[in-house]
C-alpha cells in the first residue's frame, strides 16, 4: 500500500472522497450528499458537523476499500 493520496473535497452539493495510487491515478472514489437550508429566500446553509461526520464516514470507506489499515482511529 505504498504511494496511496487521500484527498477530500468538502463542496455546496456533497463531501468527496478519492484515493490515489501514485502510478495508477485514482483508484476509488467515494461521496455523501450535503444539506443546504436557508432561513430565508436566497440563503444557503451547512453544517460543518455534517461535513465532519461525512469525511469521518468517506475516509473509513476508503480506508477499509483499499485494505489498508489506519492508525491512530479518527476522533
């Protein structure tokens, strides 16, 4: 499991999660939807505990799909 990239993209739409293989490019690729609200017309909102606990979720996925093992656990 040499040369592997974590890379996590939290966006308006969705967190993205891709790993990367450093010969073979990208390998996997792993995503959760976000929630946008608005207390009024024309706002837009998220909450970061959400983008928290997608990353959280997103990484163990990628972790646990290309077998490798991660240390210390997330928090």
């Amino acid at each position: 499991m040499n040369g592997l990239l974590l890379a996590i993209d939290v966006g308006t739409t969705a967190t993205k999660c891709l790993l990367l293989d450093a010969d073979r490019g990208v390998i996997a690729e792993y995503e959760r939807p976000a929630e946008l609200s608005g207390a009024r017309p024309g706002w837009a909102e998220e909450d970061p505990d959400a983008w928290w606990a997608s990353a959280r979720e997103l990484v163990a996925e990628a972790v646990s799909g290309a077998g490798a093992a991660r240390s210390p656990p997330l928090a």
